[in-house]
C-alpha cells in the first residue's frame, strides 16, 4: 500500500522522506511540487534526482478526488461534488469577489451534529473524510481554476471550513490539512484568512487554540438553551455559558481579535425582537469577561424536510439594525449560488447515512412544534 502524500503537512512529509533514507529538505521541494505547482507525477519533479523519484514511485501516490459533477452559477460561484466512496460524495464551493477567492471545504462525508436548519445535518453520517480527501478539496480547486481563468499566481486567498460536516469532530484529520493551507511552502495562506466553522465542541476548541489557531466562527444561532437545544442538539452537552467561555478562552491564541457568530434568520423561530434583546444581553454580559464578537446574520435556504421557513428580508435587517444599536457589529450574508444550491446550508452530496438521523430530527421536530403549540 502506498502513501498519498496529499495526506500530509510539511513535518509529516519530512517523515515520510526520512524513512525513505532521503534528508527532511528533499520534503520541502516535493511539498512545493505538490501544492504550489500542482504535480502529481513524480516524472514532471525535474529538480529532484531520478534515484528518489524511482523510490517515491515504488512508495508513495499524489492522488485526488475524482469529481462526479461541476455546476457554475450564474454569480460565478463554483460547486464541486467529490467521490470519496462507497456511495458517499462531499461538496466544495468556490465563491469569487473583488477582493478574495474563498473555497468552502467539507470534512466529513454527513455530520453528525445534526443541526435543524442544514440540509447536511439531515442526511446523516457516514465517516470523517482523511487529511488528503480534505486537503485535496484545495489542491483540485486551486489548480483547476489557475487553468480555469488562465492566471499562474494563487487564486484562492481564503477557506472556511463551513462544507459538510463539523470540522472539530474529525480533529486528527483536520489539523495537517489546516498546517498545510498555512504553510508558506504549500498554499501560503494567512491564519486570518483560515476559518474553522464549528458547532461548539468545547474541548476541541481549545485544542485547536492551542495547536493551529486560525480564525473562528461558531454557530450560535439561539440566545437562550433551550431554543439552541432544539436547533442545535449538541448545545446540550455544552450549553452556551460553557461555549462563550471557551470562546474568550480561544481570543488569547486567535489571528483575529474577534470570535464570528453565525445566526441562521428562521421565520418565527429565533428572529423575533425579544430574541434579539437577549442576544445583546448574552453578549454584553460576556464582552464584561473579554468576549469579542461579531454577528454574522445567515438567511435561512429552505427545503422541505426541515419544516422551517426563511425570515422575511425586512425582519432581518430590523434584526441587524436592532444589534447595531446596541453596539454589536452585524453582517448580513449574501447568499450566493443559490441557484446551482450552494449557499450556506445546502450542501448536501450524497451520504449513506449509519446514524438513524432521520428518525431522530423528527422527534426533535415534534418536540420543537409542541413547546411553540403550548407556548
């Protein structure tokens, strides 16, 4: 069995290149091959000596993601559905702006965690994606659209781990894949411009604050417990006083001196004023401790199984402007890609679900919709 060297950061790379009898520097050149050229034939390699190319050939493999499927948006968003077998399929999203070109990257073939409002969530899961089926979301992406849009400098200036799946659940994986976006010999990307998308799963926050810092955002969603139980069911192994903690905890170690709040806008369910008013209230309690936030404010992308409807637009920005005033800085995302299902939500690939996911959202589902019948 040979090694997919896409599966590891520099360090790991240079362990692999010692075994190999070869010294830790031979690591570094095929680790710009790899990611900065975007070689995967030892062959094309032309500054390393033929004897290393023929051991690479007999050990190691530079291999991908086979893609079932590309869909381009009107808005020039780019969605990918990756293979990553037995019948289960991951989705990236390229999205372009002026300034930026920032790719969305799965890393978990389903999710676990469940979340009312994502469609992932309600496929189920399947099995946490390896460092190199994460890490080549970025190698495919980032070298296809340099030939794509016929330019040789990097394309690609930012990723957020917001795909598919709950990124701090498959940490292992995860951490190598970050390094190697990081590193100045891979992909040279800046720890502000890395972010790590999470649910609140505490522990692991606090090892990534301590192991590969990049920027943070948490899906908060609720400002009380019991509604975030109900959107959010892992809220209740690790309720919001313990995640705001974590996350002033993570501000001493992070890139950014503020933590990102993503707030999914549901119809009657969590954006009515009184939910803003406590939301300002949880915060400025908080900021008392050394938090420091900003809102970003997610228009829900409906589909049929959630039973949930989008907040109507101008319910949003009375929202925003509510926060606003109270002194929290407050976005509104774009959604971008909607029309090839691409915005936040609605990745969904295909998943062979090992979880009984379905069984169990319905019965929160029952739960929620018989709290708001008595309310």
């Amino acid at each position: 069995m040979t090694a997919n060297l896409l599966d590891f950061d520099l360090e790991g790379l240079a362990v692999f290149c010692e075994r190999l009898g070869e010294k830790r520097f031979r690591a570094t050149q095929l680790f710009r091959w790899i990611h900065q050229k975007g070689a995967s034939e030892f062959d094309d390699m032309s500054d390393l000596a033929k004897s290393l190319r023929e051991k690479l050939k007999a050990h190691a493999h530079i291999q991908s993601l086979p893609v079932v499927s590309q869909h381009l948006s009107a808005d020039g968003t780019i969605k990918w559905l990756f293979d990553v077998g037995a019948g289960n399929a991951v989705e990236a999203v390229f999205i372009p702006e002026d300034d930026r070109g920032t790719l969305c990257i799965s890393s978990q073939a389903g999710c676990a965690v469940g979340c009312r409002f994502c469609s992932t969530g309600h496929q189920g899961f399947s099995r946490n994606l390896t460092t190199a089926e994460i890490l080549s979301q970025l190698w495919f992406a980032e070298h296809f659209l340099r030939k794509h849009l016929k330019v040789s400098e990097r394309v690609i200036s930012n990723v957020v781990m917001m795909g598919m799946g709950e990124p701090l659940q498959n940490y292992s994986a995860l951490v190598p894949a970050l390094k190697a976006m990081l590193d100045d010999h891979g992909y040279g990307l800046s720890r502000r411009r890395v972010t790590v998308s999470t649910s609140g799963v505490v522990p692991m926050m606090d090892r990534l604050s301590i192991d590969c810092p990049v920027a943070l955002a948490v899906s908060l969603h609720a400002p009380t417990d019991a509604l975030r139980d109900s959107l959010v069911p892992l809220n209740k192994k690790y309720p919001i006083d313990e995640l705001l903690q974590t996350c002033i905890r993570y501000l001493a170690h992070a890139p950014r001196d503020f933590i990102t709040f993503e707030y999914c806008m549901l119809d009657g369910v969590n954006d009515q004023p009184e939910h803003a008013e406590l939301l300002i209230g949880l915060v400025q309690f908080h900021a008392r401790q050394g938090l420091r936030c900003k809102f970003n404010l997610i228009p829900f992308n409906p589909f049929p199984a959630s039973g949930l409807l989008r907040s109507p637009q101008e319910r949003v920005q009375a929202f925003a402007k509510q926060l606003q005033n109270a002194g929290l800085v407050t976005t509104v995302r774009k959604t971008r890609g909607d029309d090839i299902d691409a915005a936040c939500g609605q990745l969904a690939g295909d998943v062979k679900d090992r979880t009984q996911v379905k069984a169990r959202i319905a019965q929160q589902r029952m739960i929620m919709l018989r709290a708001v019948n008595e309310h």
